[in-house]
DNA sequence: GCAAAAGTGTTTCCCCTACACCCATGG
DNA sequence: CCATGGGTGTAGGGGAAACACTTTTGC
C-alpha cells in the first residue's frame, strides 16, 4: 500500500476518505432466511431506482440499510469494526472468528452524500443472536426477510442488495468447505437439523439469477401466515419448537424436536401443530420425493444421502454413542445424536451445488 | 454506509484515512508464474518476518513491494485507482475488465509507519503486458518468478505474501468459470497452448499449503538456467518460440508454434532447441505419462480428457474450419485451431481441481 | 398393528479416467 | 517408412442418486 515513490504519500494526497464497515448479519427464523437491517433517520433515504445510482430521495418507510458505519481510526481493525457497529446498531453480539470479508465496495457515486466512502462489507451469519435488540437505543434495527429485500422494488439503500447478494454467495461458499452450518445446531444435535441448516440457505429463492415465481408464492404464503398469526399462542409454539427456530434459550435440552407434549394430546393444539409441520415443510418439501409419484427435482438433499455424505467428511461430525433423539413429530426411530467434530475445514467439501447437467453435449 | 444515526458522521469521525490500492500483476513467462514487483526508495523497508508484524528495518536489497498507491480521493473508481497506479509504477497497461478485486487489507499494524492506510487489492492475469517498462519511469519495477516470492525467508513488505496467495486462488477460480484463461492465447490457438496456460496456473509450486522439495528443485533448474544464458541468442530463441512465451510482437502469425525453420536444418541451433522443449516440459512433465511406466500422478490434464472437457463447454472455444496448426516439435499432426467463442461464463466450469479421493474412508 | 421417521443395503446409471488406436504430417 | 504429436473410441471403475427395505419409536 502507499506509494513506494520518495515523495510521502501524505502531503501528496490528503486523507479525507471516509472507512466503513457494512455488516450483513444473517439468520434463520422459522426456515426463512432473514437479515438485520435499521431504518435510518433524516428526511432522505439513498435509494436506487431500476438499477441506477443511488440518489437522495424523499424517504419512504420502506427503505432499510444494512447496519454499518465509520472505523474508528487507528484503534481497531476493520473486523473489529464490524463487531462493534453491528453491536452499536443492533444490540447484536457476535465474536470475531464470525465475521469473513465479502470485499470493498467504494466507487465514488454509490453514496450521493457528500465526501467519499470506502466501505469494507462482512458477513456474520448466526443463530438467533443472543437477546436481539434488548435493551437498545437501536430501535431502528429488525429481522427481515431477505427474500423480501430481494423482491422488486429495491428497498435496500446504497449498494446493500449487491452487498446482500454477496453475502449469500459467501456464505454458500463456506457451508460447503466449512463447518459453519453448526452454528446453527446446538452442542448436540441429529442431522436432520443440520440438514435443514443447509436446504434453507441453499434454496434457489435466494440465487441472484432466478427467484422464480412458485418459490415466490411460497414464500409469500409463509409471511401472510406470520402476519395474521401476530402474537397468537401458535406463533409461539413455533417459535419454541419448530425446527429452524433454534432459540437456545427457549428450547429444552431434550424437549427440543419432540413435539409437546401437553399439546400433542390436545386435539384443537394438535391441529395447530400440523401448520408448524406444513411451515417447516413449505421451503423443503419441493426437495422430497412427492409421495409415489416420479420425482420432478433433482437435488443434493436426499435424506439418506445427505447423512453419508456429510458422515464421509472426517472430523466434522462425531457420534455419540447409545445417544438418540425423537424426531419432531414424536414417532418414528430415534436419530443418532452428533457433536461438532473437530475439524476445521471440510474436506472433501459438502458439495450441494447441482451439476450443471451437461445437456448441451446432446445437440 | 456511514452511520445511520442522525448525527452527520463527517464531524464525528475525522476522516483521515489512507485509502490505497495495490496491484497483483501475474503473467507467465517461459513456463513461470510471474508478477510485477517494485523497489521502494528510502532507508528502511516494512517487512515482516517470521510471520510477525511488519517493522521498519533496515532496507535489503531483496525486499520488494507490489505495486500500489493512494486512491484520488473523488475522481476515480478503486479499479480505476489500480489501472492508473499500475500504470505509473510500471507502465503496464490494463483494462479496467482485467482487475478483479481481491479484497480489501485494512489492519492498523499492516504499515508501521504513521497514519492508518486501508488497501483494496487488485488482481491483473494478463499475457506480456505491452512493451512492459519501456520509456517508464519505473526503473524499480521488474517481474519477479512468483516461486521466489513464495519461498522463505519472506521477500515482500507489509502483508503482501498473503495478497499474492491470496491472488492466486482468485485467478485460479476465475480460470474454472471464466475465459480468463484466453487471454493468454492469441485471436486463434490451439488446445495446447490453452492447456499450458491451466497447467501453469493450477501447479501445487504455487499452492500455498505443500510447495513441494521436487517441484522447488523444477523451478531452481529452470531459473538457474535463466541466469547463466543471459542474453545469449538462445534465451532470444526461447522468448520467441516457447510455447509460454506469447509475446504477440515477435511471434509471426502462422510460425508460432513451429520450430524455426532456419534453425531446424542447423545441427547446433537444433539441439539448443532441444533445451527449449526442456523447460517447456519441465513444469508439465509430471502431469504426463512417464514413457512405458505406469502413471504416478492422476491429473485432470491429461490432453485427451481436457480437450474434451474444454470443447464441452458451450460458447467456450470455436473451431476454425479447415484451419490447423502443426505442433511445437514440426511434425505430428496438426492440431486444431480456435478461436474465443462468445460465452462471458464457462458453464459447466473447467474444474482442475483433483478430487479429494476419498481415501478417508477406507479406514 | 400401524404410521412415521431414521438409517442401511443395493442397484443403477453416468461420468471420468485411462488406454488403445487411428490420423496426419515431416523427414 | 518411421517418428511424432493430435484426436477418437471405448472399456472399466467409482461415486452419487434412487429406491427398497429394516429398525425403532408413539399411539
């Protein structure tokens, strides 16, 4: 860095650039991908219409940012950064080893302002972060859907949709070569969990090429769920059981993928966990086999086959012996318990990526 | 980026950041993996050793730095920044479409001296940059064999190992689903010049994990050949006729790949050229079949396989009808000629990579 | 006993590798 | 005719997907 020139770089070009952090902090709640943006203050948003540049328009309660903001010079690192605004914005605690780099985003234009930015974006993806936003001043700061920020129009400022993009593509990236998908399961857990870490982050609602219409109704069917429900006692059941809710704070050691008990036998509660079964099954089911029929998708998440291959990886899972555990609709064998292995890199990889299938070789 | 909070950020954090670009210039040269390096002035260089910190010491004549420079602060693009700083410290010429970001190095301690500087690394994959250094300024800059940068003791300041490994595995992903590789081609070629090019690109000498004792022993023979020849005329017979050359000036269209005539029928000349088909296989050499012997390194480099690898790829190369060119040693049959086909994306990617081989599971 | 879910065994198919062979050229 | 290198045909091995089947639980 710097110009290996005599002359010092310093008085030669003054610094008054502008070094920041954009942190996107990714979760899943209830099998939808969701991402931690705040509503920034002030009469204008930084939104970009139909692809152009960002520009200073009247703000809509509609636009979000990514949560984000100055390095503080000289004292921290640019992870460190990312660490503390991302605290700062959203209560949101997460440990450096969480945070990777997506890359630098700093062509003079992407903020209207004035002053030129250079920011660095980071990626932290992570279960339930720990009590979000409790006890906040930032209370701007929500979980959204990213299929939602994704839909047209553009609701996201700056570049933060490419940022998001971005982010997506590394994390994929990671699960495969990395056993970063644990995070998502608890000190113990079956590898029907773990793979529902992988079909989640994995679904083709969030490739950047295609979102295409059938995933869109799904989605769009899960969220008019979610609002309807609003704070009904079912909502709660699924957010202390359903699977991909993982709140560790709320889910009992072994109570965890077993239904309720209390409710299972309760006929009109019963009925109302039949929707937490169809909700976890919404964003997985096209990846099943339709029951007796031929099937239609090609995918990498066969069950069966999910278990060898990710039990092939050495060192990223280790059984616990004589341990099981009920499956979530409470029959059914018992699923071998895993803990985290203890390697840090897959290898081979988890591949989950279909081949291109190589049709144009017919022609 | 920036704070969303409604205090204006600019007062809040002065911003005096240094913001710099640096610049990985990689070509191959006779075979070798090369990158434009430069000399600073001053009594003291910023180098690291042992894997420390870098520290100010005392400048050595073997330290070196990538190219690289201050950022003009709102006038120009980080990519334009690396195309115009690679330019005036080495006056190597590239399109802005031949720098991928790396991603950015931000540390405080990554440059000892004082102010806080933030680098966005490039990285440029590009065949004998045009007239490289001529009526330059920059008699600092030279290219450098990327295996001697690579050995220990480390020879480049701040942290510009780790950027140039770092380079490396970007290029080598580019070189699976890009073109990129074409580049190193002219406007027509054939599959062997292509396949040079991967085989060059992807040798484990440049894996940053295992450089291997056999391979570094390849890469000294080579080098110290390189020494002792100097500039006598058959170092100008290998810049113009190997095969890893691709110096577009001094190669005439259809006698490229062709021994030179003139010196074919001379019984020196001839076994000088022997030499060339030396180094020209000394790195590609283990990827072939040992003569009668049984093979000892499984490769996806085989000719046969990566021709048909390669011409599977939709869009990828396009045959010349009729055209053919006959091969480095004058006789055999004369291969097929290409040309770039229109695809900006190789789908499905060329995937070098040797599997993992599952051995693990033996056990 | 039956339904449901986990996991295993096994078949099938496809791709990749390897290798033999043929082709086209210069000498 | 031989040596040399390009390209094709094709058999065999390995791995992944698909699917049938077994096991183990709750009701």
């Amino acid at each position: 860095m710097t110009n290996p020139s005599a002359t010092p770089a310093d008085s030669q070009f003054p610094a008054n650039f502008h070094v920041a952090v954009d942190i996107v902090a990714l979760t899943i709640k209830r099998g939808l991908l969701q991402v931690a943006v705040v509503q920034r203050q002030g009469p204008e948003s930084c939104i970009s219409v139909d692809g152009g540049p960002a520009r200073l328009t009247a703000r809509s309660s509609h636009d979000y940012a990514l949560p984000g903001g100055h390095v503080h010079w000289q004292s921290e690192s640019l992870k460190e950064a990312a660490q503390r605004e991302l605290f700062e914005e959203t209560h949101i605690e997460v440990s450096l080893d969480d945070l990777e780099q997506i890359g630098a985003y700093g062509d003079p234009g992407r903020d209207p302002r004035p002053g030129r930015t250079i920011s660095i974006a980071y990626v932290a993806f992570h279960p339930e972060f720990s009590s979000p936003f409790a006890g906040s001043d930032a209370t701007n700061a929500k979980f959204m859907d990213v299929i939602d920020l994704l839909a047209e129009p553009n609701k996201l400022e700056f570049d933060h949709r490419t940022i998001l993009r971005d982010a997506i593509t590394k994390v994929r990236d990671l699960m495969e070569r990395t056993p970063i998908a644990l995070k998502f399961c608890q000190e113990t857990f079956t590898l029907l969990e773990l793979r529902n870490v992988y079909e989640v982050m994995f679904h083709r609602a969030y490739n950047a090429d295609r979102s295409d219409a059938k995933t869109q109704r799904d989605a769009e069917r899960i969220r008019r769920f979610d609002q309807t429900q609003g704070d009904s006692p079912l909502k709660k059941v699924i957010d202390q059981f359903s699977l991909l809710s993982f709140n560790n704070e709320t889910r009992s050691e072994q109570g965890f993928a077993s239904r309720p008990k209390g409710l299972a036998s309760n006929r009109q509660a019963s009925s109302e966990y039949a929707v937490v079964d169809k909700i976890q099954k919404l964003l997985t089911d096209e990846f099943r086999k339709p029951s007796g029929d031929r099937p239609v998708f090609k995918n990498s998440f066969d069950p069966a086959n999910f278990l060898r291959k990710a039990t092939a990886i050495e060192g990223f899972l280790e059984p616990i012996n004589g341990r099981t555990q009920i499956g979530p609709s409470g029959t059914g064998k018992p699923a071998q318990v895993y803990r985290r292995g203890k390697a840090k890199r897959l290898d081979p990889p988890l591949i989950v990526e279909r081949k291109p299938s190589s049709k144009p070789k017919t022609r």
